[in-house]
C-alpha cells in the first residue's frame, strides 16, 4: 500500500488505498522538530546559552520572535537546541531498547520453552521498574545527566520491544516458509535473519516511533525535575521549570516549551499510529 495514497473503506469493509491523515499529520509534526534540531547544529538567532541582561524578559517582538527569559536568553535559540537534545535522548534510548530487545523477543519466540519463558521473565523484571523511576535511580548513583537519563530510558524500554519482537517471531514461525527452512536445517541464526526480522520490521519501527514519543516526554520531566540535561544546555522541561515563577506575569516563557513538548509528543505517537495502520497487515481487512 502506498503511504501517499486515500485511506477509505470498499463495500466488503477492508481498507482502500489512500491518503492516511495520521500518518501525514504526525510525519509533518515530526518533520518540523527535526528541522528545528538539525538547523541548531550550525545556526540559532542567537546564542542560546548567553545571558544579555538588558534584554531580560522581553515579550515577543521582532528582535526576539518567542521573547526572552529572565537571564535575557533568547527563547527561539533554546527552543531549537532543545528539539536537538530531545531527538538526541529519543534516538539513543530507541536504539538502546531496540539492540537489545529485538534479539530477546525473537529468539525467546524462536526457542520457546524454558529458555524462551526465563528470557521474558527477566525482561519482565524490567517492567516493574518505569523508564521515569529508573531514571530517578541511575541519577541519584550516577549523577544527573543527558547521558545517565536516556541509558536509563532506553534500559527501561527493553521489555516493549521484547514483546513486541516475540510476538511477531510467534506469528512468523508458524508460516509454511519457516517451517520448510527448519526441515532444510537451516541455521536459526539464518531463519532469524531472513525470515524473521523482515517480518517483523513493520512492528518495530512502530514500536520505535511510540517509544520515541515516551523518551522525549520523560526527558522533558527528569529536566523539569533536574534531574535531566544540566544548565547551562538548553532542555524544554528545564525550561518548565525556570517558567514557573513567572506564570500570570510572562505566560510565554511556559506556553513555548510546552507547545514543543506537546508537538513532539503528539508527532510521534501519531506517526506510529500511521505506520501501525498502513505496515500491520492485520488491519487490512477490517473497518
């Protein structure tokens, strides 16, 4: 199915080929943040971490488009080096959970039995510890950070990817071409890799994508709480935090970062729910 073409529905109920509003809507909303954060890495207005005092708390104006905060720091120039950051933490906890939950589910969906069942146990393990409380932990021992916040977001989406791999792997396994690799003999090793993981590609970049959205949500927390990106880098929860004081008086300071937090957010997640309607072939012939 092509992602550029209208999604309705034919008389028998399945799904027709079309333009899929989600999938637009979020892939646009994403599309904004990471231009944002790729313009960062070599142009802002202005530099994002000066303090200019006379400039201090200025509203928006045509000097200072999103205005200034209280050290006279233009708004816009920590907005876009906050979207780098957020993508940054995104990026490193997706690919953290996905190198290392992807192989537990298939290979617990391969194997099964005993193996299989005390793999996803101790994945479940995991389950018990939030990615936000894990991250409150490893800050507390290792020292607030970047770093230190999205090892410990990405330790804590091992089980998502986990079960998502194993139940894709279980669907798989069952298909006549597997079955048929398995009577050739056929090393698992290359039965996971030529049959498996194409198959279940679909389900983990979905996964990727829901999961993208929760990293740069917790980010935005573990920084409102300071626990998250240290001053003086600019991060859209810090910047939360720093607004708080300035609510009834200078609103923009906390309707700006919260507006990028809720695009980003909203961006992901809707871009997963896309791809999870156009790449699951399950939906296809529902309503």
């Amino acid at each position: 199915m092509s992602l550029l073409q209208p999604v309705g529905v034919d008389a028998a109920g399945r799904r027709e080929p079309g333009v899929h509003a989600q999938l637009v809507v979020g892939a646009a909303l994403v599309a904004v943040v990471v231009v944002l954060a790729l313009v960062s890495l070599v142009w802002t207005p202005y530099d994002p971490v000066r303090a200019v005092p006379v400039d201090r708390l200025q509203g928006p104006s045509s000097a200072h488009w999103l205005g200034t905060d209280r050290f006279g720091r233009d708004v816009l120039s920590q907005i876009m080096v906050g979207a780098r950051i957020s993508l940054y933490v995104g990026v490193v906890a997706v690919g953290i959970g996905a190198v290392v939950g992807v192989p537990v589910g298939v290979v617990a969906g391969m194997r099964g039995g005993l193996p299989g069942t005390l793999l996803m146990r101790g994945s479940d393990v995991l389950l018990a510890f939030p990615g936000l409380l894990l991250a409150l932990v490893f800050g507390a021992a290792f020292g607030a950070g970047t770093t230190t916040a999205m090892v410990a977001l990405g330790i804590a989406s091992v089980p998502a990817f986990a079960r998502v791999a194993r139940s894709g792997t279980l669907r798989v396994v069952r298909t006549d071409y597997v079955l048929a690799a398995r009577a050739a003999n056929r090393p698992p090793s290359a039965v996971a890799l030529r049959h498996v993981l194409p198959n279940i590609a679909g389900l983990v970049i979905v996964q990727c994508s829901v999961n993208f959205a929760l990293a740069v949500l917790a980010e935005a927390g573990l920084s409102f709480l300071g626990l998250g990106t240290t001053p003086p880098t600019p991060s859209w929860g810090r910047m939360l935090a720093e607004s708080q004081q300035y609510l009834g008086t200078h609103d923009y300071l906390a309707v700006v970062p919260g507006v990028a937090i809720a695009v980003a957010v909203l961006g992901f997640n809707l871009l997963g729910d896309g791809l999870r309607d156009v790449l699951d072939p399950r939906l296809k012939g529902v309503r």
